[in-house]
C-alpha cells in the first residue's frame, strides 16, 4: 500500500522521522511517498507544496502529515486548510483518550470531537475595509450542516456510542450556528438510537473543565471545534498525545494535531507520539488494527514504565531515545 508522508515544518521531519521508523518495524508495508510542504520548503523554492503532491494525494487516497507552519495575520495562506478544501475532507475526526502514566486532571477521559472541516470563518472570506475596519465571513450551509451531523451519527453507531452533542452559539448567530443547530437536530431524527443533545459554546467549555466524562461524540462548526478539541486534549495531558484525521469521501489525511512547535524543532525535543497516534488511526483504517493496537500499547508502556519519556510529559528524554523505547516495546511483544 502506497501513502504520502508530508514531514512539513518544525519538529515535523523528527517525528515523521519516528513515524517511517515504527512503520517499519510494525511490517506495515506501507511504501511511503515522501512530498514536502510548508513555510521551510516555500523558502526554499517559492513553492508551498511539492510539485507531485496533490496527484500522489488524489492516488493513494491517503497521507500522514506533520505540521506546517502559517504566519500570523500576512503571507500564505494555511496548506491546512488548502489541503481540506481540495480534498474535500469535511470531517475532522479527533479522539481524546486519557492514557495510564500521563499527568493529567482527569484519568477517564474518553470522547471523541467532531470538527466540520469546509466551513464557517476558515473559509478565508475576509478582507480589510479601509484600514481600521476588517470583515469576516462567517458560511453555514444546511448541506454541510447535515453532512457532518451525520458523520457523527454514523461515527457513533459504528463505534458503540451512545450521545451526540452538538456545540452551537445560536442564541447570538441566529442565522449561521442556528442553521447548524437545525440541521443537527433534523439528523437526529433519523438516529433514536442514539441519544443527542446540544449546547452552548461557552457553557460547553466550562462543562468539559468540571466534568469531561459526561460527554462521548461532541460535533461543532469549524472554529469551536478546533478550539474544543485542543481544549480536551489538555484534558488528558497536552497536545502531545492528540491525534486527528482529515477525512473526505475519497482522501483521508492524517495528522498531529499540535503544531510545528518552532520553539523545540531541531532539538530532538519532541514528542512524537500524537503522530504515531495518528499513523494507528491510518493502520485501524486499512485493515491493520492489530498493528495500531499494538502500537498503542507499546507507546503507553514506554509512558508508564517513565523511563524514556519526552519532556513535555515530565520525562528528560529526546525524540529518538523516546522512538528506541516504542521499538524495543514492539520487539519485546513479538
Ligand atoms: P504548537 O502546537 O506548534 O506549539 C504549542 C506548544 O506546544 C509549544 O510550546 C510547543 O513546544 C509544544 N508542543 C507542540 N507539539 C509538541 C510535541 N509534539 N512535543 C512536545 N511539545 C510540543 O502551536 P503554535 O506554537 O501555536 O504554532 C506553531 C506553528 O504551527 C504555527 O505556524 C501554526 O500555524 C502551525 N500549526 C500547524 C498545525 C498543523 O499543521 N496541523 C496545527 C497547529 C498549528
């Protein structure tokens, strides 16, 4: 099986450097297409994204992508977002688990957000009126309202959950997140087996910080929903260990959901595992859910033992020492 692999910006070549590495030791036989991307590669060439990339994209169906960078507020536009709107990859799937061995504020975590990826203030429509005035577009559609609803209906029944929560602000946006609510509402209809119910961003915020575990599939337009998600992956102990995968009808990209951490790249600081995580999605994906398995355990082994951890998590060791660790796990259980 072919894959594109986007190393990007960052600590992205050291973690996708751990990603190959684990890949290989796992046996996938996934054949890695290895495409660059992102603020490094535009310096270098005046190109964002390698000549090649898209059609490898559009062949393979799938890629595994480190993070690119984006500067504030001028220059480029995010590859991120270009990439969801060529692809049409509509679903930002994010699931938040709590692992053994990493500190966090609660130990029980278990939900999984549900962002909509086409739409809302991340298509770009803005622009300045003058030069003390800046307008926004915020684009709710009823088709894209529904779709993702019922990627979280779907979602939920395949995978044995039993709530939806919509996240909306539709007391104030009446017009765009009140479209978003009726359409989620309208889904549910199709759905008694699972319960569903809605709430308000902000209440929603607090409620995740008092008591995560009341909730289980928590679907949101685009912009609550990338604040949520990292908002619940501190939840269960930082960005660190959050996965993501950008999913089309045709294409589905995998990825870290942190950054490209400028402030730890090329320091052999990282950690790796969000990416890995995400390359388990890929696996579980495409037959392979006993290599994702294991590679799971074998990355929470290395986080209880304690011994070989990065320090975003408490521990003292680099990318690399922290990748030998997961691939000593993976031989000791063969
Ligand atoms: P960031 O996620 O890169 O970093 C936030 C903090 O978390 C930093 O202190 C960083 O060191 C730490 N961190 C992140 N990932 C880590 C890891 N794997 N191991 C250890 N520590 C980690 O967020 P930012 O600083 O706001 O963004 C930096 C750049 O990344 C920006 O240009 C932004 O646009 C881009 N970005 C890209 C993506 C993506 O490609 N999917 C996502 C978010 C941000």
């Amino acid at each position: 099986m072919k894959a594109v692999l986007i190393p990007g910006d960052g600590i992205g070549k050291e973690i996708s450097e751990s990603a190959k590495q684990i890949s290989a030791v796992l046996n996938t036989g996934i054949e890695w297409e290895e495409f660059h991307a992102g603020a490094e590669y535009f310096e270098q060439s005046g190109n964002l994204i390698e000549p090649g990339l898209i059609e490898a994209i559009e062949q393979d169906g799938i890629a595994l992508k480190g993070p690119t960078a984006t500067p504030i507020g001028k220059g480029f536009r995010s590859i991120n977002v270009q990439l969801r709107q060529r692809f049409g990859t509509y679903a930002n799937l994010r699931p938040v688990h709590s692992r053994i061995g990493v500190k966090s504020r609660y130990e029980n975590v278990d939900l999984v957000v549900i962002r909509e990826n086409s739409e809302d203030l991340y298509m770009g429509l803005e622009y300045k009126i003058g030069t003390d005035t800046a307008h926004g577009i915020k684009l709710i559609t009823r088709q894209a309202s529904e779709r993702i609803a019922r990627f979280a209906f779907e979602y939920a029944r395949a995978h044995g959950r039993h709530l939806v929560t919509c996240v909306h602000k539709a007391n104030i946006m009446k017009y765009t997140d009140g479209l978003f609510l009726e359409a989620f509402n309208h889904v549910a209809e199709s759905y008694p087996d699972i319960a569903h119910n809605s709430v308000i961003v902000d209440a929603m915020t607090m409620k995740l910080v008092i008591d995560p575990t009341q909730f289980d599939v928590i679907v949101a337009p685009n912009l609550y929903g990338d604040i949520l998600s990292d908002l619940c992956s501190g939840l269960v102990g930082g960005l660190g260990f959050a996965p993501s995968a950008n999913i089309g009808d045709h294409q589905v990209i995998y990825e870290a959901v942190h950054g490209s951490a400028p402030d730890i790249a090329g320091k052999d600081l990282a950690n790796p595992s969000a990416l890995l995580l995400a390359m388990g999605m890929l696996l579980k994906d495409h037959g392979m859910s006993e290599k994702a398995d294991a590679l799971e355990h074998a990355v929470d082994e290395v986080i209880r033992k304690g011994e070989h951890t990065t320090r975003d998590i408490g521990g003292t060791a680099g990318t690399r020492e922290f990748t030998d660790a997961v691939i000593a796990e993976l031989e000791a259980a063969e």
